[in-house]
C-alpha cells in the first residue's frame, strides 16, 4: 500500500492480496464505537468517550502519518529489538500505519493493532486484523499471544502508567518476547543556545504539558523511569536508546533534514487538535486567546530560527 492513500483519510480500494473483510471486526463491539463525541468541530472516540483528548477526524490522522513517517525516518527499522517476530501488538495503532508496513513486510507475520478508535483503513493485509480495545484495560484473549508489543506516541497521554502497561504486557507475551516503546518527551530543546522565554513554540509546549496535567497526563516522557519500571516488571536485556527528532529541516544531514521536516509538517498540519483540549479544558483558555496564541506558534515554528529538538527514547529493546 502507498502511504500517500492514507493522508487526508482517503478511502482506500482494496489492493490485490488485501483482506476488505477485516472491518467486520468492528460491527462485533457494535456502531457506539462510531458515535464519535463531536466538540471544538472535531472528532473523538467514542469508545471509553473523554479518555485521550487529541481528535481522530482526517486532520489528526494526517498529523499522526508526518509524524510516523518522521521517526521512520530517523530509526529506519520498525524495531530495534534483536528478534523476528510472528505475532506482533501495535498498541494504540491510530491511522494503523506501522502495523500495514509491518505486515506488508513479513508476510508470514500476524499482526494486530489495537485502538480506542476505529479509524484503520478497511484494507488491510490478510494477516493484520485491527480491534477497538482500551490498553489500559486488561487485555483479555491476549495472553502469551504475542513475541513483539510495539507502542509508539503514547507516552503520558494514551498510557498514563507505564508500570501498569508493563505489567499487562507480561502476561500478553510469549515466554522471551520483547516489548519496544517508541516514545517522544514533547518538550522544546535547543542545539545550541537556550530557547528565548519569547518563543512562542517553547510557551507554547509548557502550557500545552500544563493543561494536559490537569486532565491527568502528560506529553512528557522520563526514559529512565520507563527503564526501571520495566527492570521492576521483570524484564531483562532493558535498553534505553536516545535520539533527537528535529523541529524542521535545520539539520544538515539530509535525513535529519527530511526527519525534521516531516514532524513540522506534523505539527504545522494539526497544532489545533493537539491543543484544544489541553488548553480549553485543562486550562480553561477561550478559544480566541488559544487562536492568537498558535498563530504566533506557527509564525515561530515557520521561522526555524532555533535549532529545536524533541528527545526521542527507544526503551525495552
Ligand atoms: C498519538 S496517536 C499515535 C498513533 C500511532 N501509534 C502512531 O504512531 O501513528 C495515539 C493513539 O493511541 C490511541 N489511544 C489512546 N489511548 C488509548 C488506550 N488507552 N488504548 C488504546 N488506544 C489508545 C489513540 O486513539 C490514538 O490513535
């Protein structure tokens, strides 16, 4: 499949070789997980309604591919865990991007991704099968089932307890399976000079973690923490992998430059889904106030004058 069918949520026809049938899946838990909460003239699940406060209409979901593409860029694998998997978890899958490729990729694979939201294409690969399922919940039918749990942006927001998760995520893998969390600490940092109390991207990204705490989360991502609750669960072989995802194309390496671009591009596309919530709800702003302020977010993020940065951890290859 191209990626490209998937942006601004264009239906995709079924290709040779891809299952159409999958999306009967859904019509088992019934249309309430269609009856999505319209507010802010967005979209959000319906399933556990109010639980993850970004939207899932096409504008999140082209958000969420730039920002696949983006890591994809920068790791170049879809896991750095040393194994080869056959039964592969893609926990909070979004638009379903990374588990597609991922079967595409392995044929002899089975692979499923779960989501609060059922926002998947209909095709899919015949060994992919999307369920709507809360990952906080117990995952029930899934024990031992899988060699490979892969999370990616989910930290804080999606999975407010990492311990919990690992927790579950023991009981679902099979004996000497692997867990890998792909997960982003959304703060602003700088390359080379500290980022000016004025810039609006670097306020911005404060408040926007302040209103998310009131709403009980957070886009921030501590990786040693995530390590030694992971060791706490009983893990072994834990390891912690850094890397630095540019904001825009200042980077002079040319896939740096692409991996940036691309979560600009992200951010640019969709910085109002990402905020209305955390701003209007969290913090109570009025939504001229946000307006004025991701304009000037924008007009920043725009400049590229600072060569700004968000962590990007790999835990528990
Ligand atoms: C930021 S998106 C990331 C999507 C995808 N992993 C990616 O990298 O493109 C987070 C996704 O997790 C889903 N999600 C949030 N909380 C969840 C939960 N408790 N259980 C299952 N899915 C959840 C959301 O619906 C959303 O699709």
């Amino acid at each position: 499949m191209d990626t490209n069918d998937l942006i601004r949520g264009a239906p995709s026809e079924p290709d040779s070789g891809y299952d159409n049938e999958t999306s009967s899946l859904y019509t088992s838990i019934g249309s309430s997980i269609l009856d999505y909460e319209e507010t802010y003239g967005r979209s959000y699940h319906a399933f556990k309604r109010g639980r993850y406060p970004l939207p899932n209409d096409a504008i999140e979901q082209d958000r969420m591919i730039y920002h696949h593409q983006s890591i994809h860029t920068l790791l170049r694998r879809w896991w750095l865990s040393p194994c080869q998997p056959t039964h592969i978890l893609d926990v909070g899958t979004g638009t379903g991007l990374w588990a597609i490729e991922v079967a595409d990729e392995i044929s002899n694979a089975q692979v499923t991704g779960i989501d609060l939201s059922p926002i998947q294409p209909n095709a899919t690969p015949p060994n992919l099968f999307f369920e709507v399922m809360d990952a906080e919940d117990e995952l029930n039918g899934f024990e031992e089932a899988f060699d490979l749990i892969h999370t990616q942006f989910m930290n804080g927001i999606s999975i407010r307890t990492w311990q919990h998760f690992y927790k579950q995520a023991i009981t679902s893998l099979l004996p000497g399976g692997w867990v890998e969390n792909h997960e982003i600490d959304f703060s602003c940092l700088c390359e080379d000079a500290e980022v000016p109390p004025e810039n609006a991207f670097g306020r911005w990204i404060k408040l926007w973690n302040d209103g998310l705490e009131k709403l009980g989360m957070t886009g921030r991502c501590n990786a040693i923490i995530m390590e030694g609750q992971l060791r706490e669960e009983g893990f072994i072989n834990v390891t912690v992998e850094s890397y630095r995802v540019p904001v825009g194309a200042w980077p002079k390496d040319d896939e740096y430059k692409k991996a940036g671009s691309l979560f600009l591009e992200g951010l640019l596309s969709d910085l109002s889904g990402l905020s209305l919530k955390a701003f209007l709800d969290g913090l109570h702003w009025s939504r001229a106030d946000l307006e004025l302020l991701l304009l000037e977010v924008r007009r920043d993020l725009q400049k590229c004058e600072l060569h700004c940065y968000m962590p990007l951890y790999v835990t528990g290859i």
